[in-house]
C-alpha cells in the first residue's frame, strides 16, 4: 500500500478538478432543488450544454474561444431550460424528473450518433478547442503545484475553477436572499400560497430553471477545458447523480451545501478509489472477485447507495435544516 | 396544486383494518416464502460461475485470429459467436479451423510463417449479418514466424429486406412487437403508480434483472446445470416475483410505514437505479450477450408485406396472451379488482375492506415478473446488455405517459402506440436515433394533454 499515493488521491478529491466542475453543478442544481424544489434530474445535459457549446462553436463553426464561451454559458442553456421547463413547470414535480432523464438520454442518443458526426464528432467527442484557455496560463506545464499535486495545466484550471467556485457561491448567496430568493423558497414551501400572493410561479421556476443551468453550464464547460475534450460519456446520464449526491451531502437549500458535499464526495470516491485499485495490483484483492476494470465502476455503485441512504435517512445532509427540505415537505 | 387527489400511501400508512377479500392471497404469500429459500440458495452456489472468463495468451506462436463484431441498433458493439472460419496453406490444404466465442473472438494456430487463404464460412453467420466486402472473403494473409496476425472481415448492418416486404408495414409489425414487449414491462410501473404513488426508476432494472437471469440458467449454468430457455424463462420469474416481492418488503414498506414523502422515495428510486444497474455491470460485464436458444432462425414472409422470424411470433404470442391474461384479472378476479380499487381510491378501498398492503404487495410481485418477462423477450429478439432496461425505462415512461399514468390499459394502449411510433420513425430519422423520436413524443404528450389519453385530469397536480 502507497500511503502517500492515497493521500494525494485523496487531497485530488477534495480540492481538485472533478470537486471543482461538480460543486458548480451541484450549485446550480441547489438553485432548482435547493430553493425552488425542481426535481431536475438533467443536470448532466447542462453541464454538455456548457462543454459543447464552448467546443462546437470552437472547433465546428471555427468561432473564437470567448464567443464559444458566451454560447455556453448563455445561449445553449437559456434553449434548454425553455425546451425543458415549457412542457413540465406547470405539472406535478416528478413529471419534470421523466422528462429531465429523457433529455439526458436524448442527449446521449444525438451526440453519440455516427450520422452527426460532422458536428458533435460521435462518440469520440471534440476536442482542440482549448487552446486560447491554456495560452493564458502563468504556470509551466512541466512543473508540479500545491504541494505537488497538479501539474501546471491543471493548476491553471483549478485555479481559473477555485475563482468561478468563489464567483458563484457569492452571487448565489446574493441571489437567495434577494427578494426574488425569497419568491423561490415560498414556491418550495407552497406553490399556491405563493400564487395567491401574485406571483407567477411558472416564471419564477423557468428563471430558476435557467440559472441553475448556467452553473451546470460552467462547471461542464471547465470539465470540458480540463479533460480538453467534449465527450458523451463525461455527460451521461449518470453523472447527474454524482451531482445529486454532492448536493444532498452537503445540504441542499444552504449556500455551502454543495461545495462541502461535492468536497467530500470526491474524497471518498478518490480514497476508494484508490485503495481498491492498489489492493487489485498488489493482489490483496484476488482476481476473482474484483478486476481493475471493475474498480473503476464501484463508484458508480457508491453514488446509487449514498443517493439511497441520504434519500431515506437523512435528506437534509450535513448542514440542511429537516424542515426546510423539499424532500420532506410534499 | 391540488395535493389531495393524489394517491398519497407514502405519507400515510395506516395499519390495513380487515382482510375480507385477501385471504386467499395470504397463503400463496406463504408459498412464496418457501420457494424464496429455495433459489436463494440457488444463487449461493451461482454466484461464482456468473464471473467472466479472462483468456491470458501471451507465448509466441503463430496465429491468424481476429474479432467478428457488427453494430447493433443504438450503435453498439455486439460480438457474432459460433461463426467458422477455415485457414487454408498456398497450396490449399486446410491447415485449421477457428469459432468464433461468445466475444467474437477466433483464432487458429499455424505451422510457420507463409501465405494463408482464411476463408469465412458463411453458411455460419447469423441470420440478418452479412459481410460488407463479401468479394473480400477469402482473405488472403501474410503471416511471420511467431506473430498473431489479426484479420478483419468487416459486417454490414443488419440487412432491411426491402425486396420481400413493403418497409411500412413491415415497421409496423416491429414496432408492434416492441410496443407488446414496452407494455408488458410497464403495467408494474404503471400499477406500482397507481397503488402507491411511488414513480419507480428501479423498474427498469427489474426488466434487465429478467433477462440476466434467464440467461444464467439457460446459457451460464448453474453449478454447470443448464436449462433449455423456456424452462429459464420459467425460473427466471420466479426469481422476478421473488424480487419484487423483497424490493417491497425490505424497502418500500419501511419506507412507507415511516411516512417518507413521494419525492424522497422517488429519489431513493433512482439511487436503486444506479446502485442495481452497476451491480449487474459488475456481475456480468459490459458486453452484449445472446440466449443460445432460438437465435438463428429464417424468417417467414406473409404475402410479401412482411417477414418475421417464427421466435418473433412467439413473442408477440406470448405477450398478447399475458396481456390479455393481466386485463381479465384486473377486471374479473378478486385481486385484480382490488388493486384496481387501490389504484382508484385508496382510502376508499380500504374502508371498504381491502388489505392495502396485501394488494401492494401482489402488485409488486407481478408487475416484477412482467418486467422480467419484458426483459427476457427483449433479450432474445435484441440482445442482452446490462443497461437495457434502463434504456427502455424511459420508452416505458414514454407509454405510461402517454396512455395515462396510473391506468394499467393506459399503460397497454400508450405503449403499443410508442413501439409503432420508434420503428416507423426509422423511415425518416437514422435507425440509431429512433429512440429520440418516442421521448420527444413524451415532452409533447406534456404539452398538450399531460393527463394522458385514458388518465384523469386531476392526478397530474
């Protein structure tokens, strides 16, 4: 066992690129979830919305890097959060939640689909597109940072990503207690009773709709710069869960529940990670009850459990107040 | 929202009062229980031959070998098993032959370095597989002493017979077949609604449950046992009804005993979901797999309109009959019209004297052996994969939905409509997106009438 390669994983995990993208997302979603009590189980297509829409303007259409940036963040999003939320916001809750999966399969239907690859590039993705981001970069590539953990195009990425994190914690602390926050949590609590007050909730759940999307947008989109390639599978309908479970760790409905949950969440999965492939490789594991490919799929399996356990026991996560929660109170 | 008319078990679960009408119900629960014990101990003994063999060949010989793979509908790899190939010296002499194994995986070892001719039996192929480059077989290979010289016979996709069959009608017959196979699956999910409110996102892994298991005692073997597949399939609902059974028992009850809300169960759902589709990725590899039995058939044509194999006849036999089975029960039976009861009303039902957790109870039982019968149909006219169900959890959704959620014939009409809807589709949009066609179908089923065709008004909130 590598001590030392366990605890970098595990400091990876916790302040690292993926901890990075899935807090963004998981602050988006807590924007739907958290305080508007959207079901939305799509996050996973905001996030390509971001990657693809940075990536496709770049590479496919031949546009600079900022303007893929601006169709990432604003145009794909805005499209989506209208082709999703028009049918859906003013139905029951877990209509949204079918619909939502339905879009991330449709997505992963499209994309993957070798008759558009002139466009999307099918199942191997595009990439190519970051350039103009790593042009910026004040770190040499070839040396190691924060006590050594990333090399130096990482840590441009992390650094941009810790930037953005901070960014998007404050406007949506901003946001949440702003009147129009407050309009969102009454909409959570009870729809009618915020209707009977003359708002029009639809809209308000369209808006929050759309903002929550950006945050995913950007958190996909720096995933997309970091992998330095848009790819379906990075956007799967399963990644949405890994966003899910962040956010009900940490607390959905409070400002830091999403980082602290991403945070850990990452941690754990990098310490499993970790731990179970070294056991594969020094054969402490025998063969026949787990391969290295199967290492790589366990984590899939702790999301689904950790979704399970903190669905039933104990929704509110680590910082969330119970009766504050939109788990509890429909 | 009008939270009130909704079926809210979750929320309050109240002990049932009397038992008039289950009683008859009550002992098969107990039948149930000692058949439990005896596939569970079953499994104990499978489990280890379910894990996949790894071929380690690395010493230098010489060999021609190759991989036989064609792409299926979504796009993906599947692997042709039990094709022949015959490798052949300059001179003509056979040297040897290789079949290809369940990963499409051939190879022949050679006497030294030299010019072979390898030549694909194609009397071998599975029935709709042909060669792409069919001018291209014999093959013609330099191999070097001690090399693994790797051929390639391209696969065409899966040939459309446009000449024996008008498309149109021949789509229709497919998308029937589907739509039987879609609302099969779905009437648990759309009674498991009706009855209890929970929208369950495990169900589809009930459907790929079905199909794996079906395939472990037909072609995996249990302890080296092996059934023919109707027998399989036989077991394998068992095993379904069983699973349902405990999903219900260890999870659900609980669950609603403690009053958890809709919304939490519905994200627990999902977390299942998950957690059960990478199990059986674990278990059974991610490789597209075939029942051994009935897979190479011819198909029969009907005045030139269409063809289909004589298993695909089967198929859509046996769901019409179970369709029809489910129907009467629900309207004839007892037990049928109680959980039509529950569904309706369930406060009702249970004042009236129905065991609302007995009825809750069989609805999971049967509605998990139909997904699994689902999946062991779908199984054997598509193939086996590990996230199949997941796949057509959402065509079941799309159904449901649209037949109107909660009404088990809703379930039935909305389905047969969403299986035409994805083959025909085919004729317009590039066969690997036809799925898209049918979900695009649910958003806009939203839009216009989200209570579905048969649904009522008030369930939608």
């Amino acid at each position: 066992m590598d001590i030392s390669a366990i605890f970098d994983n595990t400091m990876r995990g916790l302040v690292g690129e993926q901890f990075v993208y899935f807090a963004l997302a998981a602050i988006g979603l807590n924007i739907h979830f958290g305080y508007t009590g959207l079901l939305n189980f799509g996050q996973a297509v905001f996030m390509a919305a971001g990657a693809y829409g940075l990536s496709m303007m770049v590479v496919t259409w031949d546009l600079n890097f900022w303007v893929g940036v601006f169709f990432g963040i604003v145009v794909f999003p805005f499209i989506l959060a209208v082709l999703l939320g028009a049918p859906t916001l003013r139905l029951r809750a877990d209509y949204l939640a079918i619909v939502t999966i339905a879009a991330a399969e449709i997505f992963r239907i499209v994309v993957r689909s070798p008759s558009l690859d002139r466009w999307t590039g099918s199942s191997d993705g595009i990439s190519g597109f970051a350039r103009s981001f790593y042009d910026l970069s004040p770190f040499d590539p070839g040396s190691r940072y924060f006590f050594d953990l990333f090399i130096g195009n990482q840590m441009w990425v992390v650094l941009i990503g810790w930037t953005v994190l901070a960014a998007a914690v404050f406007i949506s602390w901003l946001l949440v207690r702003s009147p129009w926050g407050r309009v969102l949590k009454a909409i959570r609590e009870d729809e009618d009773a915020a209707r009977s007050l003359g708002k029009n909730a639809y809209w308000y759940k369209m808006q929050a709709l759309y903002l929550g999307g950006v945050f995913g947008a950007l958190g996909g989109m720096l995933r997309a710069i970091g992998t330095q390639s848009a790819q379906p599978d990075n956007f799967i309908t399963d990644v949405t869960f890994f966003v899910w479970v962040a956010l009900i760790l940490g607390g959905a409905g409070k400002i830091m529940g999403p980082v602290i949950g991403a945070a850990l969440l990452y941690a754990i999965l990098n310490f499993t990670d970790i731990v179970l492939r070294q056991g594969v490789e020094s054969s402490y594991i025998p063969e026949s009850i787990m391969s290295g490919t199967q290492v790589g799929q366990v984590r899939f399996m702790l999301v689904g459990l950790g979704l399970v356990l903190l669905a039933t026991f104990r929704p509110q996560g680590i910082l969330g107040k119970k009766d504050e929660m939109a788990l509890d109170d429909r | 929202m009008p939270s009130t008319t909704r079926p809210r078990v979750f929320s309050d679960g109240r002990p049932a009062i009397t038992q008039i009408v289950t009683a008859r119900l009550k002992h098969l629960t107990k039948l149930m229980l000692a058949a439990l014990a005896v596939v569970m101990a079953f499994f104990v003994v499978a489990s280890p031959a379910a894990a996949e063999l790894v071929a380690q060949e690395d010493a230098e010989v010489t060999e021609v070998t190759g991989t036989l793979r064609a792409k299926d509908a979504d796009g993906e790899d599947i692997f042709i098993e039990g094709v022949t190939f015959v490798v052949s010296d300059g001179s003509g002499a056979e040297v040897g032959q290789g079949v290809t194994d369940v990963e499409g995986v051939w190879s022949v070892q050679l006497p030294g370095e030299g010019l072979y001719t390898v030549l694909l039996d194609d009397s071998t192929l599975p029935e709709g597989v042909d060669l792409r480059n069919p001018d291209k077989n014999p093959l013609e290979v330099d191999v070097n002493e001690g090399a693994s010289r790797t051929t390639l016979f391209p696969l065409g996709e899966a040939e459309v017979r446009e000449s024996t069959s008008i498309e149109i009608v021949q789509l229709t017959v497919d998308g029937i077949k589907l739509g039987l196979i879609i609302g099969m699956a779905a009437i648990g999910l759309s009674l498991i609604y009706g009855t209890t409110g929970l929208t369950n996102f495990a169900h589809g892994e009930m459907v790929t449950f079905g199909a794996m298991m079906a395939f472990l005692f037909s072609v995996t073997g249990v302890n080296g046992f092996t059934v023919g597949l109707v027998f399989a399939t036989i077991l394998a609902l068992v095993v379904c009804g069983i699973a349902g059974w405990l999903f219900n028992l260890l999870v659900w009850a609980p669950l609603r005993r403690r009053g958890a809300s809709l919304i939490s169960a519905l994200v627990a759902s999902l977390g299942f979901s998950i957690l059960f589709r990478y199990i059986m990725l674990y278990q059974f590899g991610g490789r597209a797999k075939f029942y051994t039995d009935y897979q190479i058939q011819s198909r029969v044509g009907f005045f030139g309109w269409f063809s289909i194999a004589p298993k695909d006849m089967w198929i859509m036999g046996i769901s019409l009959v179970v369709m029809i089975g489910v129907a009467l029960a629900l309207q004839r039976t007892r037990a049928g019209k109680a959980m039509r009861a529950v569904a309706d009303n369930r406060d009702l039902a249970e004042s009236s004297g129905i065991d609302v957790e007995l009825v809750i109870r069989w609805v999971w039982i049967s509605g998990g052996a139909l997904a699994g019968l689902g999946g062991i149909l779908l199984g054997l006219t598509e193939s086996i994969g590990w996230d199949v169900g997941f796949r057509i959890l959402l065509l079941m959704f799309a159904g449901v939905t649209l037949g109107g959620l909660g009404s088990a014939y809703g379930a039935l009409v909305g389905s047969l409509i969403v299986g035409i809807f994805i083959q025909v589709s085919t004729l317009v949009i590039p066969n690997d997106m036809k799925n898209v066609g049918a979900l695009v179908m649910l958003m806009l089923i939203l839009l216009i009438r989200p209570q579905g065709l048969l649904g009522r008004s008030e369930r939608i909130g």
